[in-house]
C-alpha cells in the first residue's frame, strides 16, 4: 500500500513539474498581455470580470463609463479644436437641447393642462431636469453605433492602406483594436440597460423583457404575411401597453388615494412619501414641475377671486390657472381653469 502511495506521489511530482512551464508560460503571456493594454482597456476587462463573477450590472456600468470617457475624452478634445469639430459638436447639442425644450413643452402642458407659454419659468426648470439624462442618453446611443461602424471603418482602412494611405487614422495604435471594439459595444449596451433601469425605477431583466416586446412587436407589424385577426391583436396589445392597461407593464403610476390631512406638518409628510413612492425619474420630476410650479411661479396675491389656500397664474384678462394642494392628484397639485371674477370683472 505504502508502495502505491510513493508511486502516484512521484507521478503527481512529475506532472507538476511538467506543468510548471506551462504555468509560467501562461503568466508570462498574461503579464506581456496586460501590459500592452492601455488604461481604458484595463478598465474594460476589469468591468468584464465585475459583471461576470461579480454579476453587478451596475458596479460594470460605472467602471465601464469612465473608461469610455478616458478613451474618448481625448478624441473629443482633439475634434473641438478643430473648425468642423466645433461645427459638428454644436450642431449635435442644439438638436438635443431643441428635442428637450419640445419635450420639456409637452411635459408642462402634460402637468399643467395648460399651454407652457404661461409657465415659463417652470418650463425652464423642466428643461434643466430633462436635458441631463437626454444627453447622457444620446450620446451613449451615438457612441453605441459607433461601434457598429467601427468595424467597417477598420476593413476599410485596410482596403485603402495598400494604395498608400497611411494619414488616415481614428483608432489609436492599441492591442487589439477589434476585440476591444466588441467588448466596448457589448459594455455599452450595459450601460444603456442599466440607464434605462434607472430612469424607468425597474430590473434590468424587466428592462431587458420590454426591449425585446417591442422589438417583437415591431416585427410583427412590419411582417406582411400576417392576417387580419393577427394585425388586430397586435395593435390591441400595443395600445393597452401604451395606455398601462397590461398588468404585467409597470409603466405609469397610479395615483395615490386620497387621504385627509389635519395638520399641514402631516400634509406636508404625506407629500414627501407620496414623492418618494413614486417610481421612475420622470414621474418623479412630474411631480417637482407641479411643486415648482406652485410655489415659486404661482402668485399668491390675485385680482381674480380665489380660495385662500391656492395660488393663481393669469392666462389673459379674463382667466386664470387656480393651483392647489391636492394629494389625491397623480402628482400632488390640482390645476383648475377658472373664469377671473374681479372688481373690474362680474360674474356671469
């Protein structure tokens, strides 16, 4: 027995000592690979590991940001000094902030039932709570066709490269410029999700569900072999997932119960947790564009008869947008369109 023991030992010697160059050939390898990787490169396969041992979506979405920022920081620098550069980048930025400002115009008139042109220092402070994430958003959506392109733009230059072109340059000489590119677009599309995820107040899987619904959705509709029943069906199911009617979608908020108040330090508890309840970011800047809105647009003093614990925007000479805290509303305020009964104006 001991015999045997002593045999499979020293086999067990031999093999490690077979395997021992292998070992350090392999760490030799890794270590030439690693470092050969530039910055944001490390900070990729870094963000690769997080989101495969770790399983952190977010934690490889943060990692994978600043990486992308240190490798396109520079690029984006080097294109801002030049005349067509400032062109582009400008032109880019003014067609956001011209989307924001429309959708920021629909959001108000959304809150307030009334034309945006009476609010027009609420529809401002609804500019600036919707032009972060409309940035961040398109430009992340750039950056990821980008990386579509990317590779055609490589093969490319490779066409071009034996005739003699050799001034033609938008990668930077780095270690594997193709396998880099993928795991850039595959990170990228990380980070979407987890945006989305963020601004929607839902799971990534929930977020993933609904990307592929639609995409499903969408192909069925652009499908010319469906039937009549079918076509039917479909546009059912994408209007009761527009209007929130599915149970399984989780899109709009319900507006909370109404619940009577005594004091206005409880009034005021109700509508902080009734704020925080609410799900998604732009639900809950709903909610602040109603709050500002009533509090520092709205006056407090009118010409026009009003209740005393509400607050007024004149329309015209004739009408009036009566505010009040109501939390039985979907987002805390009532807004009211009212005759303007004054001294110089009767009643009716």
């Amino acid at each position: 027995m001991l015999r045997y023991i002593k045999i499979a030992k020293s086999q067990l010697r031999k093999q490690q000592q077979n395997l021992q160059p292998h070992k350090l050939r392999f760490y030799e390898q890794g270590k030439a690979i690693w470092f050969n990787l530039n910055t944001a490169q490390k900070l990729y396969l870094l963000a690769l590991i997080c989101l495969i041992i770790f399983q952190s979506g977010w934690l490889c979405a943060s990692i994978t940001i600043v990486a992308l920022t240190i490798e396109f920081w520079p690029k984006f620098n080097k294109l801002w000094h030049s005349l067509a550069g400032k062109a582009l980048i400008l032109i880019f930025y003014a067609s956001i902030a011209n989307f924001v400002l429309a959708n920021a115009s629909g959001i108000v008139n959304n809150v307030t039932h009334v034309s945006a042109t009476h609010f027009n220092y609420t529809h401002n402070f609804a500019t600036l709570l919707y032009l972060p994430p409309w940035a961040l958003g398109i430009s992340l959506s750039t950056l990821l066709l980008l990386q579509l392109i990317l590779p055609f733009y490589i093969f490319a230059l490779l066409i071009i490269k034996p005739f003699g072109s050799q001034r033609v340059k938008f990668i930077s000489q780095s270690y594997s410029p193709l396998l880099t590119a993928s795991i850039r677009f595959f990170l990228s599309t990380i980070v979407i999700i987890n945006l989305m995820s963020f601004v929607d107040d839902k799971d990534t899987g929930a977020v993933i569900d609904d990307i592929v619904s639609n995409f499903v959705s969408s192909k069925q509709l652009s499908s010319r072999a469906l039937t009549e029943q079918q076509e039917v069906e479909v546009v059912e199911k994408l209007s009761q997932q527009i209007h929130g009617q599915l149970p399984s979608e989780n899109i709009t908020q319900t507006p909370p119960t109404p619940l009577v108040t005594t004091t206005k330090e409880d009034e005021t508890t109700l509508s902080v947790r009734l704020f925080f309840n609410t799900k998604g970011y732009f639900e809950r800047s709903k909610r602040l564009i109603a709050m500002f809105a009533y509090t520092y647009e709205a006056d407090q003093y009118s010409r026009c008869k009003k209740s005393d614990d509400s607050k007024a925007i004149e329309i015209n000479d004739y009408e009036i947008v009566e505010i009040t805290p109501d939390n039985s509303k979907p987002y805390g305020y009532s807004f009211t369109v009212k005759a303007c009964q004054s001294p110089g104006i009767k009643a009716p």
